[in-house]
C-alpha cells in the first residue's frame, strides 16, 4: 500500500486563502493612536541594554577601560567591524 502525503499540499493552499483574505489593514482611528502607540513604545526599564552609556569609538573605550582597569566589549556588525554609524 503506498501512503501518499497530502499535508504539504493541504498547508500549501491554506497559506494562500489566509494570504489572499488578509488585504489591506484597518487604519486606526485618531482618537486611538495615542493610546495604541504608548503601548508599543518601549517601556521604562523594558530596554535595560539602552540604559548603558555606550561608546562607539574604540579607542576612547580603551582609553576608559585603562583608566578604570576594566576589560573592553566590543560588539561587532557584519564584516566584522565595530559597530559605529551605519
């Protein structure tokens, strides 16, 4: 007896009624915007890494790590390079 797999096809067609019935979003109204863009703002305290005081040159972090004794962290984007202005 040969099984026949029908749950990609199946899937398949439900991703594209769900996609075809989504359409274009409902703009929310004026009178909700405040409300609705203070909840996914970020919050006081929700973006702890933000609160850190961040230096984006190397070698004044260097400089600041000597001064202070403390080790350096670098964060580094694609390439390899430190994280600076994009």
């Amino acid at each position: 007896m040969r099984k026949t797999f029908i749950l990609p096809p199946v899937l398949t067609v439900v991703c594209l009624v769900a996609t075809a019935r989504a359409g274009e979003p409902d703009a929310v109204p004026a009178e909700q915007f405040d409300a609705l863009h203070a909840l996914v703002k970020p919050q006081p305290g929700e973006s702890r890494w933000m609160e850190i005081p961040w230096l984006t040159s190397v070698w004044e972090a260097r400089q600041q790590a000597a001064a202070e004794g403390k080790p350096i962290f670098i964060w580094a984007g694609s390439g390899g390079g430190p994280v600076g202005v994009c």
